[in-house]
C-alpha cells in the first residue's frame, strides 16, 4: 500500500483545486486549463501545447509556412548589427555573453539569434499575436555575437536544449580527437603522399583541438541569463499585444457572455494568476523529486517560497505594459500587498512546521489508518482524495488564523477578495501536498510505514484487523509523546470547538484568541480598523 500510495499523482489533486479556484474566482470557465477543446477563447499558453479553441486561429498557424532563413538573415537590423560587432571586434570590445568575454580580433565571428530564427518562426504564440517573426528575431535584445564554433554547434535549439547536449557534444570531439591521433602515430611518412595525408590529418587535428577549447570556454551561467534578457522582452510583447488586442477581448467577451472593463480586468488578472501557476507547476515535479528523500516540511515550505518570489519577477516582466495600463491610485498596490503577504505566510508558516505537524498529528494518524485499514471500502483513487481531503481540512484549520488575519485586509483593494481567494486556496494546497510528502516520505513517517509492514500477518481477520487498530493507537500515542510532546486532550478540545462554530464570526473570535494564546505575532491587531490600514499603507 505505501509503494502504491507514493505513484499516486498527488500534484494532479493540487492542480484540480487551483484550477477551480481560478475558474470562479475569475470568471475563467472559457479558459479550463486542462481539455480545452469546445473553449471559445485561445491563450498563449494553451496554443503553444497544441491546444485551439477556434479553427480559424489554428488554420492560420498550420499555413504559416514553411521556416526560411534567407528572410531572417537578410534583415536590415541583423546586417547592420553585423557591421556594427566588425568594427567593436577590431577596437577589441566586443563582448560574447555565450563565453562571458570580449573577442579576440583574430577569432571567427558570428552573429547568433539567441531565441533561434526557427523557434520563433514555429512559436505557436507568436503567430497568434500575428506579429512579424523576422522583426521579433532581429530585434537587439536577440542578437549575440560569438565565435562561429558555438554558434554553428547550437544550431536552431533553445540555449537550456544547448547547454544540456553540450557535455555529450564535447565528449564526441574529444573521441575523434583521439582516434585522429592515434591514426597519426601510425601513419607512414615515407613517401611524399604519405606526408601529404599525415599533413591533411594533422590539420583535422589542430580545427578539432580548437572547437575542443571554444566549446569548452562556453559559460553555462552567463549564457543562461543571456537566454532570460532576450526571452523577457520576446514574452512580454507577445502577451501584451495578444491580450490588449481586439481579437482577445471580442472572444473574451463573448465567451463570457459581457463585455466591459471591470470583467476584461478581474479576467486578466485571473490570467497573470494562471501563469504564476503554471510555472510553479512546472518546477513542482524537480523540487518534489530533489525533497522526497528524508522529506521535510519546513525545507519543501521555504523551496516554495523561493520559487514563487522568482516566478513573480518574470510574471511581472511579461505583464509590466498591462500592470502600468490599469495602474492608479488604489489599483496600484494591491499586488505589492498580496504578494508580500503570500510570501509573508509562507515565511511564517516555515518557522511553524514544528508546531503545525504537532497540531494536525492526529488527521495524520487517521490518514494513515484510512489509507491502511480502509474502513469504507473506497477504491483506490477515492482512497488517496479522501485522505486529501482529509489533510486539506487539517492544513485549512492550523494555518487558518495565519491566512485569514493577513489575507483579510487585502479584501478592501477592487478585485482583492478574488486575489485573496486564490492566495489562500494556493498556500493551503500547497501546504497539503507538502503534508501529503511529509506522510509518505519523511522519517517519521518511514517508521510508520516500516512498523504498519510488521503488523501485515495479523491482517487476515476482522479480530486481527481490530488488534492490529489499537496496537497502532498504542503506538502512535508512544511516537508522538516521544516526537511531538503533544497534548492530545487540548488539541481535541480544540478541534471540537472549532466544529461547533455556527458562523464566520464565531470562527473569528475562536481563531483571534488561538493567535493570542499561542503567542502569534501579526502584523496588524485584529479588529483594530486603524492598526489595519497603517499596515496596508506600509505595503504601498
């Protein structure tokens, strides 16, 4: 069972709830990320995985013809970039990012499209916006000079494709290099044609020994973050023309069956939402694989943390012409304040991980006795979303006081409750997944499992079943006064309490006086209007 638990797609869960999250809080139901097909609206996103809403924009796409690099190296800004990089080689300061130096006046040049002429050509993005593909090409920001051996190397891949095959491209060279050199040691120079084929081998040589050195200075990091200064621009044009454009919001409007500037906004942002979301859920899988081994919380918590502070600056990059569009007054400062205070949860909630495991250890016993034990006979899939289910309610309670207190202010802003809607729904999947790994594949929970494994002989019978049930209890009871120093009494007392609430009220003043006793520092008094917006102003 524990085997096959961990191959559950637990991520896949968390998809599912931000999914809906977007879907309601922004009006986004013509934009369902995951079967698009029967949508009435493209995006960029779900054009470049191959997915159309409208035939006519995929039509377009299809006939967009075939890639022609005459066009894109006849451009006048890529022939006078070339003149331009001739005359700094020859004064010595022409810097190739690819290698991070100047080149040599010797060296052979070449001008390189660091987002390739090819890519650009393909970008399914890109011809939606009908943007001219040789301008965005030969634009500066994507012309790089450097040595003709990196540039022909790279060919028409993407530098993170490059930069992967590089190791292997270098290993090739220095393999033919080797076997020219001993073809050479046996080579007879007797007659003056021997000499003559020993000279030509001698020549493959002495080039091979020099793409070895080229390839070699390549520098991965600067050539990296010369990738991200010419990708930034390329995006953000993208985006903004596609979804400033007449086309974008006639289908936006009619799909969502109104049209406006209050509904184009609060969808647009739902928009910005979903990137930060799909580029989190690109590095969930790397960041989850590189934590599994001895899982901790409060590491995968703070990697969280670290991620999306990244994700922002390049989501902000990409929508900087619409963020200043709809910048004013009031409007201005409502993402300052809602991501500072999503990153100020997820700091808080790091320092936590101690206690909050402490307070929700009981959901996490009754998880692992229902992913064990099975009481309501539930299939499979049924079984790992009920314990989702289970850990979310767990998460939604303990981290509650924390999201609830600083999300709350972010509500006065237009379109706040929406944005505070989805950051508490994202901090809390987030924190449930992360308890999901935590169940599956921290040290305590190997003891667990490895104590669960034990007991498998006694399971043949329903009496067995039951002595094995409170064998557990006794030593989950055992593990936690060991791990935890937990107080069971005062944490049922509480849980109980905390069911009994009928309204938000109640469940506010309950949540205020857990954040006083337990000593939770905010950073703002709850209930004090004026403490409230002092805060809220420091965040502008």
């Amino acid at each position: 069972m524990h085997t096959a638990v961990q191959d559950f797609p637990w991520a896949a869960e968390l998809e599912k709830t931000i999914i809906n999250s977007l879907v309601t809080s922004f009006g986004l139901d013509f934009l369902l990320f995951e079967d698009k097909k029967g949508d009435k609206v493209d995006t960029i996103n779900n054009v470049r995985n191959g997915v159309w809403a409208t035939a006519t924009e995929q039509q377009r796409y299809e006939q967009r013809g075939k890639y022609d690099s005459t066009a894109y190296h006849k451009d006048a800004n890529y022939i006078a970039t070339g003149q331009k990089n001739k005359t700094q080689q020859t004064n010595g300061t022409l810097h190739d990012s690819y290698r991070n130096t100047e080149m040599g006046t010797h060296e052979k040049r070449n001008l390189d499209h660091v987002i390739s002429a090819k890519e650009i050509h393909d970008d399914a993005g890109r011809v939606l916006t009908g943007l001219d593909g040789v301008k965005l090409a030969n634009q500066d920001s994507n012309l790089q000079p450097t040595h003709e051996t990196v540039n022909k190397s790279k060919k028409q891949v993407s530098i993170n494709e490059y930069l992967q095959r590089l190791p292997s491209l270098i290993t090739s060279h220095e393999t033919t290099l080797a076997k020219y050199r001993k073809r050479l040691e046996a080579m007879p120079r007797e007659t003056p044609q021997q000499q003559n084929k020993a000279r030509e081998l001698e020549s493959k040589i002495h080039a091979t020994e020099k793409k070895l050195t080229e390839l070699k200075a390549v520098d991965p990091e600067a050539m990296r973050k010369r990738d991200e200064k010419a990708r930034a621009p390329y995006e953000q044009q993208i985006n903004y023309t596609y979804y400033s454009s007449s086309k974008f919001l006639h289908q936006t409007a009619r799909a969502a069956g109104m049209a406006g500037l209050a509904m184009g906004t609060r969808q647009m942002l739902g928009v910005i939402m979903a990137e930060i979301w799909f580029e989190l859920r690109e590095q969930l899988p790397i960041l989850l694989e590189n934590l599994k081994k001895n899982f901790k919380l409060e590491v995968f918590v703070e990697s969280i943390n670290k991620s999306l502070k990244g994700i922002w600056e390049r989501v902000k990059a990409r929508f900087s012409s619409f963020l200043q569009t709809f910048k004013d007054g009031v409007f201005a400062g409502i993402f300052g304040s809602l991501t500072t205070t999503v990153f100020n949860i997820f700091a808080t909630t790091q320092k936590m991980t101690i206690k909050i495991i402490r307070e929700v250890w009981g959901q996490l016993v009754q998880a692992i006795k229902l992913m064990v034990f099975n009481p309501d006979e539930l299939n499979f899939v049924e079984l790992c979303q009920a314990v989702t289910s289970l850990l979310c309610i767990s998460v939604a309670t303990v981290v509650g006081s924390i999201t609830y207190t600083q999300l709350l202010p972010i509500c006065t802003f237009p379109f706040g409750a929406e944005l505070a809607g989805f950051a508490g729904t994202l901090v809390t999947g987030v924190l449930t997944l992360g308890l999901s790994y935590f169940l599956l594949y921290s040290a305590i929970a190997e003891k667990i499992w490895t104590y669960m494994g034990s007991l498998s002989p006694y399971a043949e019978t329903i009496k067995q079943f039951q002595a094995i049930n409170a064998k557990l209890d006794r030593y989950l009871v055992e593990l936690s006064q060991i791990e935890f120093n937990l107080d069971p009494g005062e944490l049922q007392t509480f849980t109980l309490e905390l069911e009994a609430c009928n309204d938000e009220l109640q469940r506010t003043v309950m949540l205020k006086q857990e954040v006083e006793a337990r000593g939770i520092v905010l950073p703002f008094e709850m209930d004090n209007v004026a403490s409230t917006r002092n805060w809220l102003t420091s965040l502008l």
